[in-house]
C-alpha cells in the first residue's frame, strides 16, 4: 500500500528506446509520477552485472511525456544510481520492462530485466519486471499492459510484504485467451547450449550462442506451466541464493 | 564423490592473469587434470551476464603448465563455452577463483566468481567458488589454497548432494589465526551506494559507483559472522531464486 502519489521509476534492460519500455511509461504514469533511467543501449542478458572498474554517464531526455535519463551502465546500474543520486525522493513502486522475450524459470537468474527488479527490492522498495513471451519488434504490449494495471493498482491499494519483488511474464496470445493470473513458484529448467563455431575474414575462429531451453520439472504450480495454460505467471523472488535444505548435509565439510 | 582421475576446470572473474588464479590452477593440479578457461580480462562485479547479442573468441595458451583458454566473454559464458564447446568430456569438478575480494553475503548475486560457480552447478558439476578477503595484489594466498586443498579432498572422495554448489570465503589472516571452516547460511546485508560525480576534461560529468556496506544480520549462522571470527565461510547455493515464503500471502493478486 502506497501514501499518497506515488513515485514510480521505470527501467529495463532492452534500453531506453525499446517499444516495451514506452508501453509500461504509459502504463505506470495512470498511476503517478514516473522517472525513466534505463540502459543508452540492449543490455539483455547483463543479469546482475554492475559497473565496478568504469565511469557512468547520464544523458537527460524526454520519452511519453516524462522526463528520462540514459545511463551508461547496466540495469542494475540504472536501479542504484537513480534511487542513489538522480532522483530526489525514495521511489515508491519501481517498474522494470517490459521486457521483449520470457523471463521465467531459470532465465531469471540471467535476465537485466529482472535484476533490475531484485535490485530495487533490495532498497525496499515494493519492484516489479514485467516479461512479454515475444521477441519480435511488432509485438503487441496491450494485454500485457492491461495486468501491469491491474498488479501495480494492488501494489498501490493493498499492503504487501516489505521489499516485495515480482517477476511477471505475460504469454504471447490475444488478450481475450488469457486465463488470468497465477502466483506460481520458478519452474527447474535449464539451457543446454550449443555453440555456432564460424571464421572471420581474418581466418580466425568465433562463436555464436545459441541453445535449447529444457523443463525438468512437471509442476503444475510452476511459472511454465501457468504460461503453457495461458495464464500469466507471477513469481515472487529474493535474493537470498542459501541452499538452506542441504546446510545440515553437509556440516561433514567443517571437519575436512 | 568422483570416479577415476578428475577433468577439473578452473575459471575467474578476474581474469586469467590475475595471481588468485594461479593460486588456484596450483593446487587443481594435485587432484587430476586441469583446464582454465577464464576471461581475457577482469570481469569483477560481472554477476550472471551472458553474451547474448555478440561473439565469442577463444585464445589458447598455458598457465603454470596447465591448456589454457582467454575468452572474451564473461564467466558465466566461459563457463558454457568450457563445457559445451571446449572440453571433450563434462569436467568433474569447476573451481571458480580465487578471487580478489569477499564474495560472501548479498555480493554473491554481483559476483561473476560465483555465478560461474552456479552455472557449473546448473550444468550438474560440483562446484566450488573461492575468495580472499583482500584486494591487494600481493594478497597471500597461501591459507586459501590450504582450505581449497581439504574442500576440493573432500568433494572428490565423498558423496556430495547432485550439482552441489559452494561459495567458500576466506579471513585474509595468517593461516595459523584461522579458527576453521564454518557451513552456514548468506548474511542478509546490503550495500548503501554513494556516486562521487566528476567533470571530464569536455565539461561532462560522469559518476563513480563507490559504497557502504551494511549488515543487517546478528545471526551466528552467517557467512559474516563466521568471516568475523576468522572462519572460512562455506555456503550452499542454489538458483531458485523464488520467495517460496510468501506464495501463500500474495494469492490475492490472482484476483486483481
């Protein structure tokens, strides 16, 4: 639950000028007043990465009506340098996408859009990534922006768990096909690479990432179960990595 | 526990000049054979990132007479490209360091050290990250390989959870004043950034990220109390990063 009108700052990992990123600006200024810090450039696939050993820069400019910085940096860049220096309050609600392809079950460990999400929900602020399951240019955002609506309204009406972080991904059909929404746990999946080997014109050899996505994991509480369903899976994440169920398995190692 | 003669492989986040991955490469060579494939340049702070929109080069050289493998990419994309390009068989054991610098508490998630560690465990491989606590490029890195020397015994000889993935921290003190090894859990700590802002020589100005580090975490179960009292912290990681804690209480979102 939000006091009074609140301070919305909205980010991505697609950059600042991704389609994805206007639709939630439009969205999330029905809400209140919006600040938009995102990458000068694609930052997808970053996850977590910050900017240790270089400079940022911040170049001011204007997108939907509200007013907007470029950052240098990563998405969690972005996060850390507008909670900590551009904006002038504690954001109240931070937005981050939508982003252009699935962020769930394992992509999120991957994913900028949703380490942008983590990072604000480490400043306690109340964060969300939204995920559209299309990568294409063309893509329509409208069902997708009709539930940012309706999460960020209940974020802002109704109380929620301090530093609450959602990732939310939106499968990629007609609004009226949608099942509707699914609190859900992160689906055990994994990539298993492959690696397109080619040669330069100076006859040296590089590669090109590429790989097939694999569930291992049959739950029907899970988020890719919700989105194969057509539902829209909403999983709520933290950045605690502890595997807490093995800690007493393996206490042995202490005495090595 | 592993069978036979071990395929070890050796990665960083420093990159593969650095000392603490000779330090490590070291004492990998008294387990079985070796194989480093680590960036071409530091990569600190790097988190989960991937190479997804460019190339990938790989460069092969020897490192204290171990194959080696400079890639330009970031350690969770050594980590891939090892695996599934590189080596001809699935290595027994990854071993990810020894960093320069504490990776304990909420560093994990930005710690290129340690993700690549995790993708290791993603890709069902034991693996273990190593950090020292110290920056300092004439850090002693002689207590470290001690401890990875018994943790590394260990995991060969004996039975391990599958994919088990350890984030190992050690005190940077005379390896006489360390108290033991320590399984515990992440401390629940946060980082209070601050941007020095500067003026470049065109007028602009630009940011460096510098910061506090925080904890918020009196438990005698953590990796920073352990680090506190001169013990080598040992903590499990996993990535389900989901918050299965409050599943239940945001069930309402479902009907927004």
């Amino acid at each position: 639950m939000i006091e009074g009108s609140p301070l919305i700052l909205v980010v991505n990992d697609d950059g600042i000028t991704s389609p994805g990123i206007k639709s939630l600006i439009k969205v999330a200024k029905e809400f209140g007043e919006v600040i938009v810090v995102a990458p000068d450039k694609p930052q997808s696939g970053m996850g977590h990465a910050i900017t240790l050993d270089a400079i940022l820069s911040i170049n001011e400019m204007e997108i939907e009506g509200v007013k907007a910085y470029a950052c240098s940096g990563t998405p969690v860049d972005c996060v850390k340098i507008a909670v900590n220096k551009i904006l002038k309050r504690k954001p109240d609600l931070i937005l981050s996408g939508i982003n252009h392809g699935s962020n769930s079950s394992i992509n999120v460990i991957y994913s900028g859009t949703m380490s942008a999400a983590l990072e604000g929900s480490l400043e306690k602020i109340p964060s969300v990534g939204f995920s559209l399951l299309s990568h294409s240019i063309d893509a329509n955002f409208s069902a997708a922006q009709h539930y940012a609506r309706l999460i960020i309204k209940q974020l802002i009406t109704k109380p929620s768990p301090e530093g609450i972080c959602l990732n939310v991904n939106i499968p990629n059909v007609p609004q009226e096909l949608i099942s509707g929404m699914k609190v859900c746990r992160q689906a055990i999946a994994n990539w298993e690479e492959e690696y397109d080997e080619r040669t330069d014109p100076m006859g040296r050899t590089y590669y090109w990432l590429t790989g097939k996505f694999v569930i291992d994991d049959e739950g029907e509480d899970t988020d890719e179960w919700a989105l194969k369903n057509n539902y829209i899976s909403i999983v709520p994440v933290q950045s605690d990595i502890t595997n807490h169920k093995i800690i007493n398995d393996i206490k042995h190692l202490e005495n090595a």
